[in-house]
C-alpha cells in the first residue's frame, strides 16, 4: 500500500526531539501564550524574512484576522482565485466580506490578466494563493493592487519555504497567512497557524485580536476572537522548522523524478513551474483526462491518490447566494475536472515513486 501522505514518517524520524518538546512544555507549566510562541515566532518570521509572526489557531483563522485587523467587512469586495481551497474564500465570508472570483492561469495561480477587470469601487484586498507550492506572479498582481489601492493578503498555506525572486512567500504583500495543519510542509501535530508581515501596526492589532482583543488583561477595545497558537504546537514546529529546507529538497527531487518519467505519457499532464521561482511541491499535481478512470485504476495498485480540489470555490453551495455562473470561470471549472494529486512526502522512497509511474505506465498503455 502506498499512502498519500506519511504522517508517521517524520514523527518517527525526530521522535527524540519531539519527546523533549513535550517535557519541555510540560515542566513549563505553561500551555498558552507563552516562551514557545515567542520563539517560533522569532524564528518563523526570520525564516521568512520578515519583522513579524503572529501565531493563531489555524490557516482559516490566520486569513480572516488579517482581514478583520484591515477592518474589511460587510460592502467590502475581496478578489481570490476560485480554484483553491475552500478556507481562502471562507476567510472572506468570515468578516462578512463577499469574495469576487478571478480566473486562473496555467499554473493554477490568480491570473494578473483577468484581475484588474474585476477591480470594482469596493474592492478592498486580494488574496492571492501559492498554489500546491510555488508562488503566485506576485510582481504583475502587487502591480495591479498597487494601482488600485488594494491590500494584498498572501495565502502561503502550501508554501512554506518557497522562493519568488529569492525571497520567501510570505515577504511578497502586506501580510501572508500560513497554517500549520499536519500535512502542510511545516505541520504541527494538531490545528495551527500564523500571520507574517513587515507591519508592526497589524501585527499589534493581530496579537490584540487572537486574545479576545486584549492587550492588557481584562481590557477589551475591540471584539477579538479565542485563537493562539498553543505552547505545545509552538514547541513542536521548533523542532521541525531547521528540517524545512531538507524537506522542501526532498519534495523537489521526488517531484523531479515523477515529472522525468511522466512527462510526454499519453492521457497527462506533468505540473508546469512558473519562472522566477522555486517550487516547494506541498502537492505533486498531474492533469488527466480520465481522472475518475485513473483514481480507480490507482487504487486497484494500492496507491492512494487524491484531488485538489474536486469543485471550484464558486461553485459550492456555500456560495451559490453569491450567483456566480458556473461557466463564469471555465479554467477554473475544467481544473476541478482533471486535477489529480499523487503521492508525495519527504520521507518518500524513491521505489515507491517508482511503483506509482509504473501504474501510471500501465494505465496508459491499457
Ligand atoms: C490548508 C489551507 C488553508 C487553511 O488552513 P487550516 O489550518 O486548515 O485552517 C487555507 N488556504 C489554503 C490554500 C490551504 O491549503
């Protein structure tokens, strides 16, 4: 059997390390806002090459305070690629903010050509998002933002390490979101996220509003929320942010493998990378016209595949109150159709990468 994603793996490989974790917190006694937030904070926010982190509960939550923190809400249009996961659109709707969707381009990105067209009076953000791991076309969309006054909100939730210029995704707007769940290339072993940015206004504002917007205690100026970054998940992405980059490379060479014996195979696509940036594949994701076909022909070789993500955004029915059409994004829609997901993870042995392209050999030659 082949898994999708080995969680035990890394676990097992720094289970010393994460022992000591644990003790660590425990002698502590402290749980909640504590030593260990500090430091991966610190050390987060280095990594990324910015002034701030703030650690919150969760990816969602990481995107929705930021917006809230720009008091953008109700009347305010925030602009979002409709193929991504669900949680970039959410964030929207969580400060009653309406997502207004923009087309895709060949790397799956918010595409700055069809941007600035959906540029209205009330457009108050766009959140571009990383992707499966490789960075938006920041440059062209901070461009366009820039002339129209907009925020820009990065969704790093899959590019934890990734380069755009030589710079970190996370350093390319006015603030980044990234979430710490499991199986994002820096994963806790529970819920968990963090805002980054150069700003000390917001990240003050930030630190206010995931302590129930307070700054002393017992003193509320504004209505915050409950969503810290526990001691304990802190404690833990410590011990594992010094391994990213060893990761992100392990990442890069099994996805280098995939692409060397996949690409040209009748029925697929291999994944294309977009210039002036370094791909940090959180996912390794082929394009095939017989999707439905494949997964059950992949599961009958017990390997695990899986899709990100099945529907576009503006079509769920959260969002049918919004009206969009269906077909008001065909790329997006046609994405939903062919994307597949193979499996990819650090720890990965090149011979089970290998038992997956023979599968997939097969496949095309049945
Ligand atoms: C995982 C993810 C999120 C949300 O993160 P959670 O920690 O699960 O709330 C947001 N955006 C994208 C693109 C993601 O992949």
């Amino acid at each position: 059997m082949i898994p999708f994603f080995d969680m035990q793996a890394v676990q097992t490989a720094l289970k010393p390390q994460l022992s000591e974790a644990f003790e660590r917190v425990s002698r502590s006694g402290h749980m909640i806002l504590g030593p260990e937030l500090a430091a991966f904070e610190e050390e987060f926010a280095r990594y990324c090459g910015v002034r701030f982190c703030i650690g919150v509960g969760n990816g969602l939550d990481a995107l929705a305070l930021t917006l809230r923190a720009w008091d953008i809400g109700p009347g305010d249009e925030v602009l979002v690629p409709s193929h991504t996961f669900i949680a970039t659109w959410l964030a929207v709707s969580m400060v009653g903010a309406t997502p207004v969707p923009v087309e895709i381009d060949e790397h799956y990105m918010l595409d700055p050509r069809c941007l600035a067209e959906r540029i209205t009076p009330r457009s108050a953000a766009v959140i571009p998002v990383h992707l499966y791991g490789q960075a938006a076309p920041m440059d062209e969309i901070r461009e366009i933002a820039s002339k129209a006054g907009l925020l820009v909100l990065e969704d790093a939730a899959q590019a934890h390490g990734a380069m755009y210029r030589e710079r970190r995704c996370g350093s390319l707007g006015h603030a980044a979101a990234f979430s710490f769940y499991p199986t994002k290339n820096l994963g806790a072993m529970g819920d968990g996220g963090g805002i980054v940015t150069d700003d000390p206004a917001l990240a003050d504002k930030l630190k206010a509003l995931r302590n129930y917007g307070s700054k002393a205690k017992y003193v509320h100026e504004v209505s915050g929320v409950n969503s810290r970054l526990d001691e304990l998940q802190a404690a833990i992405l410590r011990v594992k942010l010094p391994h990213l980059d060893d990761w992100n490379e392990r990442r890069r060479a099994i996805a280098r493998h995939y692409t060397s014996r996949l690409e040209g195979l009748e029925g697929i696509e291999t994944p294309l990378i977009a210039p002036n940036n370094e791909h940090v594949f959180h996912l390794y994701v082929i394009r095939a016209r017989e999707r439905e076909k494949l997964m059950q022909f992949l599961a009958s070789r017990e390997i695990a595949g899986a899709i990100h993500y099945p529907v576009a955004a503006h079509m769920q029915g959260a969002f049918s109150m919004l009206g969009i059409p269906a077909n008001d994004l065909p790329l997006a829609r046609r994405a939903a159709e062919e994307v597949l997901s193979l499996p990819l993870w650090p720890q990965m042995r090149i011979e089970d990468a290998d038992r997956v392209i023979e599968a997939l050999h097969d496949f095309a030659r049945r």
